[in-house]
C-alpha cells in the first residue's frame, strides 16, 4: 500500500497549537427588514431597536455576575430564574412553552452530541453529551435512554462518567460497534487531566440486560494515544468500525493537521487492539479540524439502508465530517477503494467540508447507525439554542437532538442524500386541518384556521410558479439571496411559503419559504429554500440569520414541496422530499402554545396556488425515567 504523502507528513514534526472550541462560533448578524409593499408586513422600529439596545447592555451587565454563580452553583440542580429582573421574566413566562415536547430531551441541563446509537435486543438506545450539572457545556458524560420507536423514550441512568486519568476532563464524543459475538462496544473519546484526548472503550456489564444499563471501562484503556504529528487535542469521536473484506475491523477518528482536516485510518482485530495505518481515509485541505466523522454505505436505488459491513459497486458512501471552524455538518458522496481503504468523492468541488451540507441551519456533530429492525439508515444530530448562554442558565436547559431521519441517496438527482423524519414520527399526529387548492394573490397572508397551536407537523404542495408572461423573465432576472430581505423582499417568483410560531397580529413569525429566480450565474431558473428568523421573536438577544439555500427542482417536477416539524422552539423544515433541510431555533415570547397560529403567505408580485396543505397537531412526549 502506498503512503499517502499527506499522511507521511504525520511522522513530522509538525503539530498544531489550536485547541478546540466547543463554544458555538458567533452568529452572523441577521437583518431586520421592513420594505415589504404590504402593510400586513410588521415593521420594526425604532422601539424594537431600543429594546435591543437595552437587552443587550443588561445582557453584558449581568454575564459576570452569572458566569460567577454559574461556577459557585455548578452542583446545584436549582437554576437561576427570576435572578435577573426583566429579562429572566420574559424567559421565566416563555421558557416552557419554548421547551420543545416531542424531540429527544432529558429532564434539565445541558446536551450536546448524539452517541452510540444502536438497536439491541428489541430496543434503540441512544447516548448523548450531557452535563449533569448544569445548563452551559462542561463536566460531559454519556446520558442514555432507551426506546421502542425512538419517539417514546425512557431515561436511564448515566452510562460513562469521567473518573479515570484519561477521561477525567469529560467522556467525550465516540460510537458503538456491534462486535462479532454481536455484543455492542462503545469506543469513546476521553479528555485525561492533562487535556490529552484519548481513545477508549467500555463494555456492557450485563450483555443479556436489553436496556445495558452498566458499562465497564476496559482496564487497558486508553486504547489509542494521538499519533506523532497530530496535536493532543486534535484527536476525537471515534466512528463506528466497518469490517473489511480481508475481515480486519476498520474505523476512523478525526484530526487536523494544520488546516486539513482528515479521517485518520486504524485496523484491529478484536475491536481493541488498534494499528495506525499508513494512509488516511481522506483529507480535505483547508476545511480545519473534522470532529464526529461518519462513514457509510447507501444504496444507488432504494429507501433502504445498508449496515457498514456491506460492500458491494452498485453503492455509494458517504463521508461526513463536523467541521469545527463553523459548527457545521458536511458531507460528500462518493466511492470507497476496498484494496486501498480510502474515500474518493464523486465531485472535488463538493468535497467532504467545502459542499453539501446535512442541514442548512443549526444542526452539529451528526451520527448515522443502521437500524436491522427496519433495514434503514438514520441519522441524529445536536441542536444548538439560538440564545444567549445568560438565557440557557436561566432556563435550566439547553439544545435538543433533532427529529430522527431516514436517509438515503437521492436516486433522481444523483448527486444528494434525501432525509425524512422518520416514520414514526407520524404516531404524534392528531387533529388535522387540510386546505386544497389555495391561491394567494400579490401580498396575501392567509391564516390557516384551526392549525393552532406550538407543535405541529405540516406537509404543503405548491404548484410551481410558471412565467406565463415574457416580461416577467425580464423583472425576475435577479439574483436572491436569503439573506438579503428574507422574507419581506419581493420578487416576481416569490418569496412564498409558510408563517409558522405567528401570533395573530403578526409580531412574531418565523417565514419558511422559496423564492424562484433566474440565475445568470448558472443560466437557468434556481429555486432559493429559506428559513427567516429575523421576526421570530420580541426578545432582543437571540440569533435573527436567514437560513437557505438552493434546492434542486428537476425539469418533471412541476411542484415545490415542504414538511414543517414545529415543536415550542425548534422548526425543522424539509424541502423537495428531503432534498435539502434547515433547522432553526427560535423563541418566541406570544406566538407560543395556544397563542400559536400558522399561516400561508404570497410576498411575490406574481400569483401562487397551493395544491394541498395539511396540518396535525402533534401530541407531547412525556419525560419517563426508571
Ligand atoms: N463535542 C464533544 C467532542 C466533539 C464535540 C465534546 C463536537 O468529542 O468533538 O462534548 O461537538
């Protein structure tokens, strides 16, 4: 086999000072437009602004003061409500509304990153970061609950807790591989004492226990030390492993050397013996550290999903990386070299970091795993709050998992994954309000009445917008960016869409739309799919960006399709089939529970007919512990 030159550069003597980060990178500043023709647009003044202004200047006057009784509180499951006069008022009135109900949460405090999902013996059991002490990231271990439907969860008690030298700084980051003997094994990240990030692994104490309450850490851990020329903190989130065709176990971890993120490669026999290989499985420069890397097969044709063992041409993999620099999921599709055990992307230019990504908006440090029961891939992935970290202590809790999705190939674009919230999801549904045939005029904004309410599940089919006259193509060769005006912007071809979280007067609105426009840069007609957040709330101290990006419409279809999952602060939005997803987190402080409306809404100059909206309340999921 022969080396990859960058990979020889590893026995070096280059290493990188940069120490991870696992704060969330600043938001990008959004922008609050007025400008839409229509008066039924809110604009926001000068009043909004000094709110702002205020929210702000409190929000820096108080962080001391909590960051200090965050620290001295930090064993304290009491949080810090009612401590902070008008602001934590607004957040004591909303938080719980704001509390997402039927998304994957513990009871309080702090989440971060999926871990270790798996089926065992009849039930899903998933593991993420969490911070058993408070609502701000720290003191990590590993959180478990268990399901039959990845719906209905059962909390259990924590699975790992840092109380060895080598993970005592926190029980990172790490995935589960079914071992041979079909008994599952967590290999994990562990930050020792020193802050040196280490490999480990850890068994279940009871392997004929189906909830695997008890996980024992193996005594000759840590299993892998960072390599030479890889920093000690560039190091982190073992993948689940894959067993090769000459039957060794393959599996990955992320690092960076200087600015290139890569998946380094090892081999073991037994799952716990692992040698370094002298080729990486693929390295992308430029794109920074690669944390949570995933890698699996999916299939040319079919929904279904294929476990990593298989091997076979007529599939494709998938590689993913969490890019550290901005807290994004990317991904490439591409093929595998079973003799040389490296990845090679269908496209260069949408390598693994520098094209697709997962999900547009807030949505980090993915894991897949093949569920054997229904003979599919899914994928999890960390939600991240939107508000300010005074806001999260004085909440008691922070982040959600996002809904559990389907994924596959995208068999009809040939260059995309498809994600779908899973089926089960559907189980939630309840009083349904359906509309056919709607036509919004110029600047409507039509309620649709009876799908009240701060949890729903939304599908709409619009018809495609034709240009049926010539001029229009002249006054829509425009180039839109989501961003620039979102959704109070007016083209020929849109923005349209919905308005979710609206209270009735419209102060509070989260759009989620598309917009049609002919693109000069790729010479033809493109359609634009975003998620504006710059009036979801009267609250002055959270993120307002516009969320999109380009979806793809093929020449025979003659639509454009959304689903909308709305759960109190989360709007997880699906365009086209899955083609492409933004997730936003939002707060609103009236547009929530009862006081929660939805609406269509035409901001374009041109008409726009909705073929068929449907809309379930969703029902909530109960916290159960044992
Ligand atoms: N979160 C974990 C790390 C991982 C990061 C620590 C990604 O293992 O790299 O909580 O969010």
């Amino acid at each position: 086999m022969s080396p990859n030159p960058l990979f020889e550069s590893l026995f070096s003597n280059s290493s990188s000072t940069d120490s991870q980060r696992n704060a969330e990178s600043p938001a990008s500043p959004g922008s609050l437009v007025s400008g839409a023709a229509d008066k039924r647009w809110p604009r926001f003044t000068s009043v909004f602004w000094r709110a702002c202004c205020v929210g702000c200047f409190v929000a820096l006057l108080l962080y001391p003061t909590v960051m200090f009784l965050s620290e001295v509180n930090s064993n304290s499951d009491i949080g810090f409500r009612g401590e902070f006069g008008n602001e934590t008022s607004i957040i004591d009135a909303a938080s719980w509304s704001l509390r997402t109900s039927y998304h994957f949460r513990p009871e309080k405090n702090w989440m971060n990153d999926p871990n270790g999902p798996v089926f065992y013996k009849g039930f899903y059991h998933f593991f993420y970061q969490y911070n058993p002490y408070g609502a701000a990231w720290g003191d990590i271990v590993w959180g478990h609950a268990v399901s039959r439907d990845m719906i209905q969860w059962v909390h259990l008690d924590i699975a790992l807790v840092p109380d060895k030298w080598y993970d005592v700084q926190g029980v990172w980051s790490g995935s589960i591989t079914v071992g041979d003997d079909g008994i599952p094994i967590i290999l994990y990240t562990g930050s020792s004492y020193s802050a040196e990030q280490t490999q480990n692994i850890a068994y279940p104490e009871d392997p004929s226990d189906p909830l695997l309450r008890k996980w024992v850490k193996d005594h000759e851990n840590p299993v892998l030390r960072h390599p030479r020329g890889i920093d000690f903190k560039d190091f982190r989130d073992p993948t689940t492993a894959w067993k090769d065709a000459d039957g060794y176990w393959l599996m990955t971890v992320g690092a960076k050397m200087e600015k290139t993120g890569l998946a380094l490669l090892y081999k073991s026999v037994d799952l716990k013996h692992w040698e370094l290989q002298n080729n990486v499985l693929h390295a992308v420069l430029g794109t920074g550290m690669w944390e949570c890397v995933d890698f699996y097969p999916v299939p040319v044709q079919g929904h279904h999903g294929l476990d990593t063992y298989i091997a076979a041409p007529t599939m494709k993999y998938v590689l993913k990386a969490s890019l550290d620099d901005d807290k994004h999921d990317y991904y490439a599709l591409g093929s595998y070299d079973t003799v040389k055990k490296t990845f090679h992307p269908d496209d260069t230019a949408r390598d693994t970091g520098i094209g697709l990504r997962y999900d547009y908006g807030k949505f980090y440090a993915s894991k897949s795993f093949f569920d054997p029961e229904k003979q599919r891939r899914i994928l999890w992935g960390w939600v991240n709050e939107s508000d300010s970290l005074v806001a999260d202590i004085a909440k008691g809790w922070a982040s959600v998992q996002a809904i559990p999705r389907s994924v596959w190939f995208d068999s009809k674009t040939m260059s995309n994954l498809i994600q779908e919230p899973i089926e089960e999801v559907k189980t939630l549904r309840g009083t349904r309000v359906t509309q056919r045939d709607v036509k919004l005029a110029p600047g409507d904004v039509v309620e649709v009445t009876g799908a009240v309410g701060g949890q729903l599940d939304i599908e709409l089919v619009f018809d495609y917008p034709y240009m049926t006259n010539p001029a229009q193509y002249a006054q829509n060769r425009d180039h839109y960016d989501c961003n620039q005006g979102g959704a109070a912007y007016r083209g020929v071809f849109g923005p349209f869409g919905l308005l979710v979280l609206a209270d009735e007067y419209l102060q509070e609105q989260t759009a989620v739309f598309f917009y049609v426009s002919y693109s000069r840069y790729h010479n033809k007609w493109t359609t634009k799919f975003c998620s504006d957040q710059t009036r979801s709330s009267l609250w002055p101290d959270v993120d307002t960006t516009v969320y999109g990006s380009f979806v793809e419409v093929l020449p025979s279809e003659d639509f454009l399709s959304l689903r909308v999952l709305v759960d109190g602060s989360i709007v997880e939005s699906f365009a086209q089939g899955g083609r492409v997803v933004i997730t936003s987190r939002v707060y609103p402080t009236i547009a929530a529970d009862q006081n929660a409306r939805l609406y269509l809404f035409n901001n374009a100059t041109t008409a726009i007919n909705v073929r068929n909206i449907d809309a379930w309340q969703m029902s909530s999921v109960p916290l159960r512990t044992i």
